[in-house]
C-alpha cells in the first residue's frame, strides 16, 4: 500500500479509498450480496455493494441495473446516482454522466466529488470551459477557506509554494492525478529540494500506474532525506508492482529498520512474499502488522489469502474474526462508495 503520514491539509497527501479488487473475491463479493440479497431485497446498501463490485469487473451494464435499483429504494441517494454516473462514464456515455451528476448536485449541491465527476464527464464532450469550472467549484466545496486562499495567493504571489502543494493536495483527494502532478512540478520549480513533494508527486504518478516514474521520484525523496521510511515503503510497493519483488522486499526492509512498527511496510512485505510463493514468511509479516493494528483489514485479508494457498482453511477463516468489523457489513459497505474517484491501495490476491 501506498502511505503517508498527515491529513490532506499537510504536505504529505493521504491516500483513500477502497483497494483494487482482484477477479476471483469480486466474484464472491457479488456472490455474497446476491445471498444477502434474497434475505433482504430492499437493502439500499447491498445493492450499492453488489453494483461496485461489478463495476470493478468491468460489467458496468450490470452496475448499473444495480444502482437503478438502489435508486428504486432512495431516490435521493447521492452515492448510487454518483456510482451509476461512474459506470455511465466508462461505457462512454458522457452526457447520461453528467446527467447523473446533476442529480447528485440537485441532492447535495455542496459535493465536491459530483462537480469533479461531472467535470470529467463535460471534458469528455469537449466542454472545456464548463469542465474547469465544475473542477473549480469541486476545489471550493472542499474547503472554501484554501479556495479563496489559493485564488488570492497564487495570483499574489505565483511562487508560494505552499499554496501549490496545498491545491495539488486538493487534485490528489478529487482524483485528478494529472493536476496534482502539475502543482508538484510548481514547488519544485520554486524548493527543489522538498523531499514530501517529490513523495506527493511519487504517489501521483503511482495512482497513474506510472510505477517507474513514481519510483524516480521516491528516490529523489530518499536522497534528501534519507531516513523517510514512508518514502522506502512507498518505492517498495511500486517496485513490487513492476515485477521487481526482491527490490521491493529490500525497501520493505529498510523501512521496517527505521520503524519496526510501521504495519503498512511489513503488509507490503508481505504481500511481495506471498506473490514469491513464500507464504510462511508473508504470514510471520501479516502477524506482525495485526499485533501492532488488530483492525488493519488488508493484513487479515491477505494473511488469508496466504492460509488458503498452503491448504489451511480453518485458519483463513479464523484470521478474518480478527478485523472487528463484521464480515457481512465489511462485503456490503467496500463496494459502496463512489466508485467514480476510487484510489488503489493493496491487490487481494498474490497473482494480480
């Protein structure tokens, strides 16, 4: 997993979001909602779930009857008229999109993720101009107070370098990679030497699936500052994602020596054993995460997925009682949210 230490507000972004689910646990998170479903055929959230689940596998027809039928229950839910604007999209239905976002804006006229969506949607029509408006009313409703900061700012003064990493943060948390890349490139014009920029541009990059060029800037970030454990851990997942497993378990290392209690580098540690086959020493690595986070999902997750491959069910089974979430509502709400503006964090399988 990508990490960072810090709140949007701060210089190092916060990555969030739901992770990438591999085919095989789609399939039965849609398997599982179908069961719930048949006990309870008018739960709002399952339906949500059981549409984003097959959003994720690319049945986006399917989503969408799913989200119409959540939309059945509640017309006025702002995150199904947002999901099915998602699947829309991605069948190149660009104006039923925008439609969908205006909806959700006639809901919630303050939701800064449906005045990003519906940006995206009126760019894919060549609406340029109505497009960046809607990205600029997305960057106000996050926080009006940085808006009105950045406008006087940056016109005021163009070299405040706080202020770009601030509005690329924004970027960052609406999804728009591309934009918050570009406002790394305006601090390091400005400081060069920011180490949590070239993190911040590093992790960017990564949610493009640029994984080489993320990794050049991870290492910019370890020059300057050589200690930075979230820099190594970061490099490590996105070396992990180019092939480069014995690399990444290196850099899993090196951060795990600057803090042996940092559960996202020893959940990427990992993860990386298991995709060699070595799943014994990926389950001492997922142990050591859930003593230091007994709630940290992925570890329990994954930890399971490594029990299944050595044969050890009623271990796998057992591991998931560990996430204090129940597992019903842990299938029913991953899948629920807006799918439009999701962020990659762990695979759950050691093939993907």
């Amino acid at each position: 997993m990508l990490s960072n230490m810090g709140s949007m507000g701060a210089k190092v972004w916060q990555i969030e979001g739901v992770r990438l689910g591999q085919p095989r646990r789609l399939e039965f998170a849609v398997k599982a909602a179908d069961l719930a479903l048949g006990i309870s055929p008018r739960n709002l959230h399952i339906w949500c779930g059981k549409g984003g689940a097959l959003f994720e596998l690319g049945r986006f027809h399917e989503a969408i009857v799913c989200f119409d039928r959540a939309l059945e229950i509640d017309p006025h839910h702002v995150e199904a008229w947002l999901n099915k604007g998602g699947a829309l999209f991605r069948l190149g239905k660009f104006k039923d999109a925008s439609d969908c976002c205006d909806r959700a804006l006639e809901i919630d006229p303050h939701n800064a993720v449906a005045w990003s969506d519906k940006g995206w949607a009126l760019e894919s029509l060549g609406k340029i101009e109505e497009a960046s408006g809607c990205c600029e009313r997305a960057l106000l409703e996050l926080d009006p107070n940085l808006a009105d900061a950045w406008t006087t700012v940056l016109e005021a003064s163009p070299s405040d370098a706080v202020a770009w990493a601030s509005k690329g943060g924004a970027f960052f948390k609406l999804g728009r990679f591309e934009d918050a890349c570009d406002c790394c490139d305006r601090v390091i014009k400005i400081d060069p030497r920011d180490a949590d920029t070239w993190k911040n541009k590093g992790v960017a990059l990564f949610s493009l699936g640029r994984f080489k060029e993320s990794i050049g800037c991870f290492d910019h970030a370890i020059k300057l500052s050589p200690i930075d454990a979230v820099a190594q851990c970061n490099k490590g997942w996105a070396l992990g994602r180019m092939g480069r497993s014995k690399d990444a378990i290196k850099c899993c290392d090196r951060a795990l020596k600057m803090e042996p209690f940092y559960a996202d580098a020893w959940v990427n540690k990992g993860w990386t054993l298991g995709g060699l086959g070595r799943f014994e020493e990926a389950i001492a690595c997922f142990d050591h995460a859930l003593e230091i986070d007994a709630c940290n999902e992925e570890a329990a997750q994954i930890k399971c997925e490594a029990l299944r491959h050595l044969k050890r069910f009623d271990e796998a089974s057992a591991c998931l009682d560990r996430v204090r979430v129940p597992r019903a509502q842990r299938v029913a709400e991953r899948y629920a949210g807006s799918v439009g503006t999701r962020l990659p964090t762990y695979p759950q399988s050691f093939t993907e």
